[in-house]
C-alpha cells in the first residue's frame, strides 16, 4: 500500500448499498493490515448503526463533523469499534452543521480537515449521503478516488448518467481549486441476482454499454444474499456475521481489486 487513498462511496440515488459496501469494504481491508476510518455522512447515522455505536444517542461534539463545521483546530472525533475500523460518526446534528457549512461557504473545510489530522489511515472511506448536497460536494474535494455502488435495477441503471454528471461537476471544481483529477476506481454492481433475467440484463447494460461509454471500470457484482442485511441488524460487517455468504467472497475480491489498482497508481 503506497499512500492514503480517500474513497467517496458515491451515488445520488438511496437504496443502492452504499452502507453496505463502505462497512464491509473497510472491514475486509482491516482484515489485510490496513488502517481504515470510515466516515458516515448522513445524517441518519446508519454506518454507525451498522459497526454498533448507537450516533442517535451521542451529542454533537462527539460526531466527526461538528469539528469540520466549528473549522476547530483540534482533530474531529473519531471511534475505534470492535472490528479494527475506526469510525467518524454522524447523527441528526449534522442537518444543522451542513447548513452552516453552506452559510461559511468554504468548499475546502473537510479537505483541510482530511489533510490536517487523517493522515496515519491508508484508507478513509466516505459513506456519502443519498442526495447532492454541501457535505457530497466537500467530500468529492477531500477524496481523491470515487467508487459508484449501482443496483441492478433498471431505476438505478437509468439514473447512472446523473452520477456521471455530478463526477464531470466535481472536476470542474476541482480544476478550479487546483486539485488533481478525481480517480473513479469504477462502478460496484449491487444488490445482483444472477437468477433473476433481469438483473443480468442490468449488469449486461452496465458492462456492455454505459460504463464504457464513460470509460468507467466495472467490478464484478456483488451479490445479493439475506445475510448482508441481517448483518447491519446484527451490527456487524458481514464477513463476521456470515463469513461463508458469497457475498462475502465478493467484496473480498472487490478489496483485492482496489488494493491492487491502489498500488499500481502509488
């Protein structure tokens, strides 16, 4: 591993496995050796939910964005949890610190935050919330990499070319912050059943047509299985709750994949 590497978890859309993916990434990276923080923001507070750290019960100054928002020199909170990841939390306070972010109009307030005191991770996952909004604008100039998660369902295929207008947004700010270039490691098939005609038209589409028309890699899917909602109701990623869900094995290959064109970019 050469390097941070700062991942957005993007999609505008809701219900594709964002969630998912960024606790079980990060865990399966954890697993390896690698030192991982991942960072929720949605207000919601499900990827805290999800590794066992009740955000809704927590006041402000114990979530990581209360730190970004008050511009404070200290370092923002951040929680070791029980499975070697560590976790920048978010709750419904963060509806009020976004706001204010807005009204402070400074774009590059988490991205000097990231810099600041992020630096000792490999990985910072960002669980980005389901809508555009002043928190997926700043993280899209604090990362440097984006991974797209997209359901194999026709609503979220067809809505695929909006990720990609707000990734050609974000280098344009980015070029005009003097920021390189926004790396899109690829899309991640979600939620995929391959017995379903359905599904594997999707995953046809996205292979075969829309993401190389953007020049996007695409991963292999990954598959959808009972266990991997069970395990956010069990709060825990889903290699230790089912560690034998195929599921599993593929966001491990997925982990393999990254780390690999993490090293050949270092």
């Amino acid at each position: 591993m050469v390097g941070l590497m700062r991942v957005a978890i993007f999609n505008q859309s809701g219900g594709v496995g964002k969630t998912s993916l960024t606790r079980d990434l990060g865990y399966e990276l954890a697993t390896r050796g690698q030192r991982v923080l991942v960072i929720d923001a949605d207000p919601q507070g499900t990827l805290g939910s999800f590794l066992g750290m009740e955000p809704a019960a927590r006041p402000r100054e114990e979530t990581f964005w209360a730190a970004v928002c008050d511009g404070a020199e200290a370092a923002p909170r951040l929680w070791p949890t029980e499975f070697d990841l560590t976790i920048g939390l978010a709750n419904r306070f963060l509806v009020g610190d976004e706001l204010s972010l807005m009204q402070q109009s400074d774009p590059a307030r988490l991205l000097a935050v990231v810099e600041a005191h992020l630096t000792a991770y490999d990985w910072v996952l960002f669980d980005c919330p389901p809508k555009i909004s002043e928190i997926t604008l700043q993280i899209l100039l604090a990362a440097d990499a984006l991974l797209a998660p997209v359901q194999t369902e026709a609503k979220s295929v067809e809505s695929f070319a909006e990720v990609q207008l707000e990734v050609v947004r974000a280098q344009r700010r980015r070029k005009n912050m003097r920021l390189p270039p926004l790396r899109v490691l690829g899309v991640v098939p979600t939620l995929y059943n391959p017995r379903l005609v359905l599904h594997r038209h999707h995953y046809a589409e996205l292979t075969g047509r829309i993401c190389p028309s953007f020049g996007f890699h695409v991963f292999s899917p990954i598959r959808d299985y009972v266990a991997v909602s069970e395990a956010g109701t069990r709060r825990q990623p889903l290699k230790c709750y089912a560690p034998r869900c195929p599921a599993a094995a593929d966001v491990a290959a997925l982990a393999t994949a990254v780390l690999q064109m993490s090293s050949d970019h270092g």
